[in-house]
C-alpha cells in the first residue's frame, strides 16, 4: 500500500524539526557559476533590498509535496524550541 501524499509530508515534517514561519529557496548565477541559499519572499531579492522589507512566505504543505516530487529544492531553517511554532514535534524531554 503506498502512502498518500498528505502522508508523506506529515512523515517529513516528523523528522525535521524546523520553522513553519520560512523557508529557504537554492538560487543558481549560470553566468558566473555561483550557488547558494535565500530565504522565500514574496516576488524576489534585489540588490539593497533590507530584510526587514522583506515579505516571507510560509511553509505549508504544498511547498513540501512539491519539493518532494522534485519540483524545486528548499531549505529548511531549525526550529528556535520547544516555544517555536514547529508541527507534529515535540521536546525530547517534554511528557507529551
């Protein structure tokens, strides 16, 4: 029996423990070479733009369901603690 997809991103999200708040895209410069990774606004950096003026999108499950099936690459950022807003986690030492 296969899982369904709603599955597999639950089953993800149960081995990472990261923030729901952001995520990080992988940027590539063809012309120069260079790679790296930044974290998913809305429309796109640009040269001197502030963080702060910056609108970050969500991880929600179809970021990762799309990420799964190979459609773009993320990052995730770790989960600040047990106070962070992290899904279907909880503290190693907590009773729950």
């Amino acid at each position: 029996m296969q899982a369904t997809p709603q599955a597999k991103v639950r089953f993800y999200l149960d081995l990472f423990r990261c923030r729901l708040d952001t995520y990080a895209v992988r940027w590539e410069n063809h012309r120069d070479g260079r790679s790296g990774w930044v974290s998913a606004i809305r429309g796109q950096w640009h040269k001197g733009m502030s963080a702060t003026d910056a609108s970050y999108l969500p991880l929600t499950d179809e970021v990762i369901d799309r990420h799964l099936r190979g459609g773009h690459h993320i990052g995730l950022y770790p989960s600040p603690g047990a106070g962070g807003n992290v899904r279907g986690i909880t503290e190693p030492n907590s009773s729950a």
